[in-house]
C-alpha cells in the first residue's frame, strides 16, 4: 500500500511538472489573442462642432441617420465606421456628427432644412463657413469617403 501511495505521488508529481508549462503558455496565449484597441469616432453633438468648426476652420462631417430598418445606416455602421482608414481620416481632418432623425433638436431641424434635407439619411461634409464640400444620401463606400476627406 506504501508503494502504491508513493508511485501515485511520483506520477502526480511528474504530471504537475509536465503540465504546468503548457497551462502557462495556455494563459500566454488568451493575453496574445486580445483584440487590439482600435480607434472609435467621438462623434460630437452638432452645436458643439460647429463653433469648433468655426474657431478652427476644420470642416464638419455630419451623417443624418435612423435606427430604423435602414440597409444604408447599417452597413455604413458595418463597414464604413469600422474601416481602420476610414476612421483615421475622420478623427484628423473633420469634427464629426452623427444626427438621428428620430429626435433632431431644433437646431439641426434648421441644419436639415439648409441642405434641402428630404427626410432620409444623408452625409454631407460641410466647410468650416457651412459649405457643402461633399454630399451623398446613398451608401457612402470607404473608398468614396476617402476620397473626399483626402481633398480637405
């Protein structure tokens, strides 16, 4: 009975030795599958970005948008606001804003109203002194919104 003891406490011993490296590099590979950080768009309320705008003669991207069943709203979010180009042209050339039509304050009623606003989503890029420097009411593609930030 010793001897059994003491072979099953060899063999836990041994298989504890065995093991232990790879439980480690097990938690060395959760670490390294980490997604890695990505930029985010700080989307800015509207008033806020155009006396930013105006103070720093940066131009303003503002994308009319619902959360309703919209195919256009839903892969721009997909697709556009995820592409890792797409969202270091924003975040260095433009204050950018994102307006739900479901609850526009007055202020950007009046904005909607300036860009003959038709009552569906929209992107336009407007300069710092409100001149509409790109429009598109369709889905904007990465490779077409990068062309007109890349003019500014």
């Amino acid at each position: 009975m010793k001897n059994w003891l003491r072979i099953m406490s060899l063999f836990v011993a041994a298989a504890a030795l065995f093991l232990a490296p790879a439980l480690s590099l097990g938690e060395k590979a959760q670490k390294t599958k980490e997604e890695p950080k990505t930029e985010t768009i700080e989307w800015m309320l509207y008033d806020k970005a155009l006396s930013d705008a105006k103070e720093s003669q940066t131009p303003i991207l503002i994308d009319f948008y619902t959360k309703m069943n919209c195919p256009r709203c839903r892969t721009m979010e997909k697709k556009l606001y995820t592409n890792t180009k797409v969202l270091k042209e924003i975040i260095a050339k433009v204050f950018p804003v994102r307006i739900l039509l479901e609850k526009m304050t007055p202020s950007e009623k009046k904005l909607a109203q300036k860009f003959k606003y038709g009552g569906e989503c929209l992107m336009v890029i407007v300069s710092a002194d409100m001149k509409v420097l790109f429009r598109d009411n369709q889905i904007v593609s990465a490779e077409k919104l990068l062309k007109a930030l890349q003019k500014l």
